[in-house]
C-alpha cells in the first residue's frame, strides 16, 4: 500500500493515521492549554483587555486600572499565537501525509519530532529558556512540515 492514498473506510485501521490522530490530539490539547495559562496570568497578574472582566475588582475608575497589558500574559500570549501558526499547517499538512502512504516508521518519526519541538517551544517559551533553545525548537517543528509537505506533493503530483 505505500504510496497510495488510503480509503476512508480504511482510517480507523490505518496505523499511520491513528498515529496521526494520536499526535494532533496532543499538540491541540497544548494549545489549548497555552488558553488556560494565559487566562492564569490575566487573573494573577489583575490584567485584562475587556472591561466586563474587570468586574470583579471593583466598579469605574478603580476598575479602569485592570485594563492594562502585563509583560507575562503577552508572553503567554505569543507562544499561543506561535502554536496557532505552527500547529494549525501541521494538523492540515499531516493530515493529507498520513493519506499519502507514508511508512509507519518515517511517519511516526515526523509526528514525535514535531510534537516534541512544540512542547518543548511551550516550555522555552514560559520559563524561559535562552535562545537558541526557542529558535531551534520551532525550527524542527517547522522543518517537519515542509517534510511531511514535500512528501504529499511528491506522492500526489509525482515529483
């Protein structure tokens, strides 16, 4: 079966595509988390954007001071749009990979690497780590995209 497209009738016992789908789950729990911190850092450090979330602390003129940015949340902030930006191309990208017949092994190999390199961009991100750690982590990540993306041209456009 390698280099054909799988059936949809063949998915749930596609070994690929259940790696696929075990990965995704995964980095989408990430970045939903990287929600969950930054709402943590809005509470703990009293910074907000809507004043509706300002209620709570108090009512006019007091509460206006909650309305400020805080240089924690924004950095919580940027690694979630970084997740966005990274893991959104990577869901879509590997998603038509795993339909393109890799083998199991060089598929399971791109799916770990990423995963690993975006959690471990997460936690450069928040400690943070000192560059190059960062840079280097959303490089891989990025890197086995394009991978993955050559690998479904090539098998889909005979490259």
């Amino acid at each position: 079966r390698r280099g054909e497209m799988a059936k949809s009738t063949q998915l749930i016992d596609n070994e690929v595509f259940r790696a696929y789908a075990t990965y995704t789950a995964i980095v989408l729990l990430k970045m939903m988390l990287m929600s969950l911190i930054t709402a943590y850092f809005r509470i703990t450090r009293k910074a907000f954007v809507n004043p509706e979330d300002t209620a709570s602390f108090g009512k006019g003129e007091n509460a206006k001071k909650y309305l400020r940015t805080d240089p924690d949340v924004e950095r919580v902030r940027r690694g979630h749009l970084n997740d966005l930006e990274n893991i959104v191309p990577f869901v879509g990208i590997g998603l038509l990979y795993a339909l393109s017949g890799p083998e199991l092994s060089t598929a399971l190999l791109h799916f770990r690497i990423f995963t690993g390199a975006r959690i471990l961009h997460t936690f450069a991100y928040l400690i943070p780590l000192p560059q190059p750690g960062r840079g280097l982590s959303w490089a891989v990540g990025y890197s086995v995209t394009f991978s993955m993306a050559y690998k479904v041209l090539k098998t889909a456009w005979l490259l």
